[in-house]
C-alpha cells in the first residue's frame, strides 16, 4: 500500500483535527478575495427515495476516504436497488470533509441546483476516485468531472472560492460530528442509531430488522 493510501485510510477511520487543513484551506482563498456574493451552490441533504419510506439511513461519507468508496461502488448500488427504490428506505448522504481535495469536491459536486446532477458527480468521483486524488492536478481533475455534468470552468472556480459554500460543508461536518459523535467515516445511522457494519451483508440485517 502507497504512503497516500495509507494515509487515505487513516484518515477514514480515525477523525483528526481540522486546524491545519482549515488554515491552509482559508489561506488558498485569500488571495481570491472579493466583495460578498450571492449564495452559490446546492444545499441541504441529498435524499435519495421516498420521503415517506418507513427507514431513514444516513450516510456521513467523504469523497476522498477509500472506505467510503469502497461502500458507494460496492454496497450502495445493491441498496439502492432492493430498499431505496422500493420504497423501503430513504437515504441521505451528508458530506464529512476530511481534506481539501475532499473540500474541493464536495463544492464541485453542489456547484448547481439540480440535485440528480449532484448524484451523478458524487457516484463519479467514487467510482474514478483513485484516478483524480493521484492526479498531477488535482482541482483540473475534479473541473474536468464536473464539466461531464455541465459544470463550467467559471462556475467551478466561483464555488471553490466561495467561503459561504466552503464554511456550508464545513460545517455539516462539525454538527454531523457533535451530534453523533463520529469517529471515522463512513458513517451509517439508521433511525438514528449508528450502523457498525459497513458491508453489504450487515446493512442488509440492519435494515432487514428495522434497526
């Protein structure tokens, strides 16, 4: 396993302070300063289902986190198919930001008002996951995914240099945190109580039982 793999991972399933990350993030949009836009980007929970399904999960995922590929490319599609589109469970992604690339993705895929192109860029950046991280450039390479879902270069960058979106995510991760105590990502709660189980076979008996 590479040093970024490694570090990747650990990442995923230990927490770790935001200080540095934080700093080096409001040091890159400094000199991107301007007078205060108009609110850009997508908000709110990303729902997937029925709003009305008897089970509601929760998913705190990062977009860098290769466990949390591994669940959008390997459990999520079975999911979705046999629980979310039946009627069975809502689900709800919810960004957990680990780092700035993570950051940077996250803004790219709410760089617009269309929920299902939302999906469509989150599922992309999984599934391509280890292509754009280890990229040369990694903010050419998450403009070129977002441009596959109709996000142009000036619109990218107005989302990444907007603090009001930065500070959006940033914030979901610090209540997402403060409220269930997250440790690691992913994050799986079902009706409230946490889903220790990441693999498809023990969410299966998760949901199966109700809880």
């Amino acid at each position: 396993m590479t040093h970024l793999k490694r570090l990747a991972a650990a990442l995923c399933m230990a927490v770790v302070p935001m200080f540095g990350f934080s700093a080096a993030h409001a040091a890159d949009k400094a000199a991107d300063k301007a007078a205060p836009a108009a609110t850009v980007g997508l908000r709110g929970d990303i729902v997937y289902g029925k709003k009305d399904a008897p089970l509601v999960l929760i998913e705190y995922g990062s977009l860098t986190c290769p466990h949390c590929g591994h669940f959008a490319n390997d459990v999520f599609p079975t999911i979705k198919k046999d629980y979310i589109d039946t009627g069975k469970v809502k689900y709800i992604f919810r960004n957990f930001i680990l780092d700035r690339f993570d950051l940077a993705a996250a803004e790219a895929s709410r760089c617009t008002s269309d929920p299902e192109k939302t999906k469509t860029m989150i599922a992309t950046f999984y599934k391509t996951q280890k292509d754009w991280i280890m990229a040369e450039n990694q903010y050419e390479a998450i403009a070129a995914i977002a441009a596959k879902s109709g996000v142009s270069k000036q619109d990218f960058a107005k989302c990444l240099t907007s603090d009001d979106l930065g500070k959006y995510l940033l914030d979901m991760r610090t209540e997402g945190a403060k409220k269930y105590k997250i440790r690691g990502v992913p994050m799986l709660i079902l009706n409230g109580k946490e889903i220790k189980e990441h693999d498809l076979a023990g969410v299966k008996k998760h949901l199966d039982s109700g809880q």
